[in-house]
C-alpha cells in the first residue's frame, strides 16, 4: 500500500487495532449516522491515516474513510520485518456517527464487517488540534490524507 509513512510522529500515533481490540463488541444498538449533527460530520469526512504498532513487531498502516452522510471503510496493512513473509491486508465497511461530549471531544462509534466478523461496534473519543489532525484520547492519531 503506498501513502504517507509517518505523518503523525511515532509517540503520538497508536493503531487503531489497539482501539478497536480493546472496544468491539457485537452491536446490541445500531449505529445511527443520521443523529450526527453537521459540524462533526464535517470535522470527520474524509480519509484518515495512522500507523502504530502491530503484533510482533510489525507495523500497521490504517486508513479510514468516514463520508458525510455516515458511510464507514478502512484500509489496512500490517508488515513485519521478518524477510519473505508477506503484509496482511484487511476491508472492512460499515457506518459511523458523532456524538460531542462535555468536556469538547468527539465520540465515533463504528458498525462495521469485514472479511472476518460481521456487525461489530467500536468506537473511541478523539480532540483536533487542527481541521487534519485527530488525536485519539488514550494518546495515539491520525492524520487527514484526503
């Protein structure tokens, strides 16, 4: 997958697999992309980029879509440094939706499937230090690429 390497510095940046690791669930309640009010809608479109760790060493290049009306699709591929074993790829789609909290930041949640779970939800809380970086509330980010 080419794309930017490290746009957002090692120590602030963590894989949105640890997120998502950490939050999924089968979703009990469906996400509704039409309760996301129109700033964070705006705030959120487009194409995202992180890279963190992933297991055993390797690193994990994400990227995440969210359109405006609450479409959901990453991207992602996780390469090792152990010569002649390939990178995973993974695709997963679903939706999103927005929700300002009180304190300021903004909480995603995500429905989505992929090639190998079906329906699951994650979400996480995340602040902007500018309109194309997104800093993730237990330290990591991603950066707007699109």
């Amino acid at each position: 997958m080419s794309g930017p390497r490290s746009i957002v510095p090692a120590s602030v940046v963590t894989a949105i697999a640890v997120l998502t690791t950490a939050a999924m669930a089968a979703c009990p309640n469906p996400v509704r992309p039409d309760a996301t009010e129109q700033s964070i809608r705006q705030l959120m479109a487009g194409t995202w980029y992180s890279q963190g760790p992933g297991p055993n060493g390797a690193v994990e290049h994400m990227y995440q879509s969210f359109s405006p009306i609450g479409n959901f699709e990453y991207h992602d591929e996780t390469c090792g440094n152990a010569p002649g074993i390939p990178c995973t790829k993974g695709y997963g789609q679903g939706v999103w939706m927005g929700t300002r909290q009180p304190d300021g930041t903004i909480y995603i949640r995500i429905q989505f499937s992929d090639l190998r779970r079906q329906d699951v939800c994650t979400g996480f809380g995340a602040y902007f230090t500018d309109p194309n970086t997104m800093h993730f509330m237990n330290g990591g980010g991603a950066r707007r690429v699109q």
